[in-house]
C-alpha cells in the first residue's frame, strides 16, 4: 500500500472513538424510538436538528456515517481523513483524533 498516512496505532485509536460514538449514537436513538425527547443532547454532541428531518433520522443518517467512516479507517482507505468533495486534507492524524468523524473541509462542511 502507497501513501499510508495513519500509522497502525493512530489508526487503531480513530476506530476506537468511531466505535464509540456509534454506541453513543445507537443509545440515543434507542431513547428517541423510545418517545424520548433528546433533541438537546443530539446538539450537545453537535447533531443540530435539521428542517424535515425527524430526530432518529438525523441519527440514522450520523450512525450510516460513522460505520462509512470506520470501514475506510479499517480498510486503510486513503478517502479516510479528507473532504468527501474535494479531497482536501483535513488536517491529519491530530485533526482526526480530534473529530474521527469528520469529512468536509470548512467550504463543504453540511453538504453532505
Ligand atoms: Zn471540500
């Protein structure tokens, strides 16, 4: 493999958060299918309701994206760390080990 840019143990850590915001995720969604109204805790951990979307939706939608995301850090896929538009770096290991989940730089960031 080219241009490895996440070494095994960097790696290794980014599926660890990824895992665990997907447990934080599905817990939350549990609760919203429940009738539980959590929409102050899904912007407590940054998910803003958005216009016509239902909660559980937004939160189907987050898990779908952290799962993609932990499959291409488990596959070394060079996608992972860059904006899903552009391609542009987003920073690097200490960038992602700060938000594993993120996948748009600043210009695309809420067209996903
Ligand atoms: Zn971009």
């Amino acid at each position: 493999m080219t241009g490895v840019r996440f070494d095994d143990e960097t790696r290794a850590r980014l599926r660890r958060r990824l895992l665990d915001r997907g447990q934080v995720l599905a817990t939350l969604l549990a609760a919203v299918l429940a009738g539980k109204d959590k929409v102050r805790e899904l912007a407590a951990i940054g998910l803003d309701a958005k216009p016509g979307l239902r909660p559980e939706e937004v939160l189907r939608a987050a898990l779908d994206h952290v799962e993609r995301l932990r499959k291409q850090v488990e596959a070394g896929d060079d996608a992972y760390g860059r904006c899903h538009a552009c391609g542009t770096d987003l920073g690097g290991a200490v960038a992602m080990l700060e938000v594993p989940w993120a996948d748009a730089c600043p210009a695309h960031a809420g067209l996903a």
